[in-house]
C-alpha cells in the first residue's frame, strides 16, 4: 500500500509576527485608531462640505500624527510585514492618499478609496493580513516551489 500524501491546504500561507507585542499594546492601538479614526472622519466630512485646508488643518495633523504612531507601533511591535496582505493594504492606502493630494478635484474621491481600502485591509481575515505573495506564488509541494 502506498503511503498518501495530506490533502491540500485551503488556507493562505502567513508570515508570523516577528516578536511578541505588550500586553498593554492593544489598549494604545484601539486608542490611537479611535483618534485617528475620529479625526480622519473630520477630514472627510469638511472635505465633502467645502472645508478649505486652512479650516481643516487640525483634523489633518491630527490624522497624519495619529496615523504615523500608529505606523510607529506596528512597526515597533512586529506586527506589520510590507511583504504580507496587510502592508499592501497600508502601501494601497498611502498612494490613494497621495493621488488625492496630485488631483485635488478627486480628492475626496481618492480618500474615501483610501479609507475602504484601509477597512477592509483591516478586518480581513488573518490568513489574508499575513499571506505572503512569495509563498502564494510557489506553495510548498508544488512545482517551482522553494525548499529551505
């Protein structure tokens, strides 16, 4: 009798965290997602309402400084891989931001892409935040598939 071989797997290929987070590290993440969340919805409105940058300028610092600390933590703590699902969501978020600083009179258009973009590269599911195209592209088992 021939020995069988496991049957495929249906998930994606993840990446791990590099290093463990603090336990109080989620505490400041949700708090500095709410800030940014909150102030990045400022921006929006006043966006869609006429708001000039002059009116705006507080919401956008506070958008851009809470959204570099929230940068700062993952990278900090491991847990953002520009190589993995979640860093192209980031990558996707940032250009879309940009275009929407190249093309003024799509702005709004381009941020409110950029903020699906960014909840959706939020709340997908975990294989797909750590999936890594490397391994998408050659799994283990397959032909052209790297070995260590």
């Amino acid at each position: 009798m021939e020995p069988t071989s496991p049957p495929p797997s249906t998930s994606l290929p993840v990446a791990k965290p590099k290093q463990s987070k603090p336990g109080w590290q989620r505490a400041i993440e949700v708090g500095l997602r709410s800030l940014h969340i909150a102030s990045m919805g400022l921006v929006l409105g006043g966006i869609f309402m006429g708001g000039t940058h002059d009116m705006l300028l507080v919401p956008i610092v506070a958008t851009v400084a809470t959204g570099l600390l929230l940068f700062a933590t993952c990278v900090a703590w491991g847990c953002l891989t520009f190589t993995q699902g979640a860093g192209w969501a980031l990558l996707v978020k940032l250009a879309c931001l940009g275009l929407g600083n190249v093309f003024p009179g799509a702005r709004l258009a381009w941020y409110l892409l950029a903020t699906l973009v960014t909840s959706v590269g939020s709340h997908m599911p975990s294989t797909w935040r750590h999936a890594t195209l490397p391994a998408l592209l050659h799994p283990a088992g397959k032909p052209g598939a790297r070995t260590a």
